[in-house]
C-alpha cells in the first residue's frame, strides 16, 4: 500500500500542474455592461435632468494591454430647458490605463453627444483627461478641445477633481469629491462641486450608492428658477453585467 500512495502522489502532483497549465488563458478582449437608476442625474455637483430621476446604462470594451472603448448614455431634461430638444445624453470615450511606479495612469478622450439638441450653440463636447491614481486617490484634469457643453467661446475649459475610495468592510465603501469646475471666458459659471457617497455591493452585479452633493454656485437655475446646483440626496442603483 505504501509504495502505490508513493507512487500514485507524484502523478497527482504532475496531474494538477497539467491541470493549471491547461487552464484558458485570459481573453484579449472583455466586454461589461451596466444598467441604472437614479433620483438626480448630477455631473460634476450640477442636475442634468431637473432634479427629476434618470436612467443610464453603458457598455465597456477592454483589452488586457490596458486599451479601452465604451459608451455611456442617461436621459437628461436641461437642453430641453434651454430651448432644444434632446432627451438623451451619449457619452462615447476610449483610452489606455498604465503603471508608472506606484501610480496607475489614465488617459484618453470623451466625446459627450446630445442628438438632436437644436439650440444656438452647439452643446456637442470633446474633452482630453489624464487620471493618476495613487493608493485610494485619484487626481483627474479634463480639458474641452470644444466649447463646453454649449458655452459660447468656452474652449479650453478645465475641470480639476480628486477623489478617493475607502473600503469599509461588508461590501460598503466610501467615495469623497471634490472638483473644481473652469468655464473660459464665462467666469459667473465656474465653480467648486463638492460630494460623498456611500456606497454598498450587494454581489451578483448589484450596487447601490447614497450621494451628498453640493456646489457653491447658483447661476445654474431651471426655468422655474430651481438652482440645479444646490446641496441634495442623490439615491442610485446599478446592475453590472
């Protein structure tokens, strides 16, 4: 009997790491998707959609190498505000993530897209943004190649903010932000964006986040005079597929 147990061991030994080294190797490509709700689609501290619930979803393609495309929407009610017709903000953006050192890097483009929109300046945006990451803080710059978001002569704004995730234990975890937002040449609408959110994994894909937010500018107002900038709750929950 000893002498088959040791002649049998090795074989599993050398099975297992046949085993191992037969394992599928990691696929090039990976694709994500995501679908959402929220009470207030808020960017950057400011409501896109009236304070009034949104929806959103996306898709995500990304190579091992550190490649990445995507597309993001959420339906929004401000350019009808301002007179246009849109119902649906479209995010398209691609870019490459990488180590220097300790530092994960991010670079790339996002292309914000309003179909159909139909109002006097052409809210269509392209920005440029390089992200370093550092233990759970992120520092990010946005750069507008485009006049921003429908500003006239708004080209080469800027958008500075950090962030930061702390994990709580128990699925739970805590996000602050703070950001500060430049539009060129149209000064009353700079400011500062402020937030923490909370938020809880609830495993197989499905998250949900509670927002504090505010900003300390009040020119962002709705037609019926709501401040679109000002402190608010924001709930949100998001399946991730």
């Amino acid at each position: 009997m000893k002498l088959k147990l040791a002649v049998l061991l090795p074989s599993l030994v050398v099975s297992g790491a046949a085993l191992a080294q037969a394992k599928a190797p990691e696929p090039d490509w990976s694709l994500a998707g995501n679908v959402g709700v929220v009470t207030d689609y808020r960017y950057r501290g400011i409501s896109q959609s009236r304070a009034k619930p949104a929806l959103q979803g996306g898709l995500d393609l990304t190579h091992k190498s550190g490649l990445y495309l995507g597309t993001w929407a959420s339906t929004i009610r401000w350019i009808k505000d301002a007179g246009g017709a849109a119902n649906v903000e479209v995010d398209l953006y691609g870019g490459y993530k990488f180590s220097a050192g300790p530092v994960g890097l991010d670079v790339g483009a996002l292309r914000y897209l309003y179909p159909g929109s139909k109002v006097a300046v052409n809210p269509d945006t392209t920005e440029l943004y390089v992200a370093g990451t550092w233990g759970p803080a992120t520092l990010k710059y946005s750069h507008a190649t485009t006049n921003l978001f429908g500003f006239t002569d708004s080209k080469g704004s800027g958008y500075l903010d950090l962030n930061a995730t702390f994990d709580l234990g128990n699925g739970f975890s805590v996000v602050p932000h703070i950001g500060y937002q430049r539009v060129r040449n149209n000064s009353p609408f700079s400011y500062y964006d402020y937030s923490v959110t909370l938020a809880k994994d609830f495993g197989n894909g499905l998250a949900g986040t509670v927002m504090l937010v505010d900003t300390d500018n009040n020119n962002y107002l709705a037609p019926t005079g709501k401040n679109l900038g000002k402190a608010g709750v924001v709930l949100g929950l998001k399946y991730t597929f």
